[in-house]
C-alpha cells in the first residue's frame, strides 16, 4: 500500500475508501499507545483489525460501510472510546462488554437481532446518541440501560411500542415499525404536572399503523406541548417537532 503523508499522523489515522485487509492494518507505522481517532469506513474489512484492540487511548472508531460479521470481545480495552461508528455491516451481534465512555454509537443496518426477540446491545451508562436504524429489531431496552440518552433513531424496525420513559429523550425517531399508539394519556399527565420535565423537541413517527383517531390525539398533544412551552418562564425549549 501506498500512503500518503497526510494519511498518518501521531494521534489520528484515515484510511477510508481503501481496500484493506487486517494484516495491512498491523503493517502501518503508527504508535497505537498515541492513536486517538482511527477512520477505516469503506474499506472492504470482513474481519476486525486485531491491532486496534491495542490502541488503548483512542476516542473515535469508524468502521462504518464494510463487511464485518462479529466485533471481538477485546474492543472492551479502548476504555477512552467515545464514537463506534460500525453501521452498514453484517454484524449478527454485539459482544457484551463495557464501554464506559461511549457517547455515541452508529449501528444502523446491520442484522445485530438475527431471529432473536432481545435487545441486542449492553448497557452503555455514557451512551448519549444511538442510531441502530434497520436491525429487525422487536423489542426495546429495559429502563435505566442508557440513563444519559439523550438521542435514539431505531426506525425501520419491528419495535411494536414506545417505554413512556423515552419522554426523557431529546430526540426520537421511530419510524417505519409496527407502532399503533404512544403512551400519549401518561405524557399528558407528565406535561400537565411540568412541560419542563418533558424532554422530546423532535418526535419522528412516520410510517407506523397509527389510525386516525390516534393521530389527531398526537398533534393536539404536540399543540398543547408547544402552546405550554411557549409560555413557560424558564422554557429550554420553545418547539416541538413532530413528523407524522
């Protein structure tokens, strides 16, 4: 392989849109004790590189648009990882490890259920944004997994209700699943008590089985979030959008 200058540097490497395979990934000059951020989308990679298991102070991994089946239990030694960008693989599963500085995660199109009815990935406690769009997913993580979450797609689905919980959220994006209703009696409870303590100012529910009746429940509950926002005095937030 042929790199050039800019390609490698102390902290950060980017190989993206070059074939590569594991070996190739071993044989470059780099200091993994100082690699920080490591780009490899792109890359035609079918195995894990074993040497980034090595790379103890890196932060950001992109491993997005490649051809990995499995993530090896060892990523749990990249302690300092705050971005995993493993989206538009064929990964099949999540190993179950810690990753206790991880704030955001990109798994969208993948197959991380294969035929299971579990919540495919591990507790992340600093996970802030989760994408994991079209992974033939059928049922939600137990309350408490993500107590930080603030940003959660998982359109494309198979996911047949929404945790009332999820109202904590900033952001959500449900689309395309089987959803016919949301817990709209419990957040209106919520909002009647404090519109502050209602976090959601994007709410994505798009291409679900909701009946008519269900969905001018919603934008009446959208205007009456909007109208209490509005005039809240010490409001974060004065919007609300809703796509249905």
């Amino acid at each position: 392989m042929n790199e050039t200058n800019d390609t490698i540097s102390s902290t950060s490497i980017d190989l993206r849109n070059m074939a590569l395979s594991p070996q190739d990934l071993m044989s470059q000059d780099f200091n993994a004790s100082h690699l920080t951020s490591l780009l490899l989308s792109h890359c035609q990679l079918k195995i894990f590189p074993m040497a980034i298991s090595s790379c103890f102070n890196l932060r950001v991994l992109l491993l997005s648009n490649n051809l990995l089946q499995c993530i090896p239990t060892s990523i749990a030694h990249l302690h300092k990882l705050t971005f995993l960008g493993v989206d538009n693989n064929q990964l099949s599963s999540f190993p179950n490890v810690s990753l206790t500085s991880l704030k955001i995660l990109e798994a969208s199109n993948n197959d991380l259920c294969n035929g299971s009815s579990r919540w495919p990935l591990p507790e992340f406690p600093a996970l802030e944004q989760l994408a994991i769009r079209n992974n033939n997913i059928t049922t939600i993580y137990r309350h408490g997994t993500y107590p930080n979450l603030l940003e959660l797609d998982i359109s494309n689905n198979g996911i047949h209700r929404v945790p009332v919980d999820f109202y904590r959220l900033k952001r959500l994006a449900v689309c395309c699943n089987n959803i016919e209703s949301l817990p709209l009696e419990k957040w209106r409870s919520i909002t009647s008590t404090s519109v502050v303590d209602f976090g959601l100012i994007s709410l994505l529910v798009g291409s679900n089985p909701m009946n008519e009746c269900h969905l001018q429940a919603l934008a009446l509950f959208v205007h009456d979030v909007r109208r209490k926002r509005a005039s809240a005095e010490n409001r974060n937030d004065g919007f609300f959008i809703c796509d249905l």
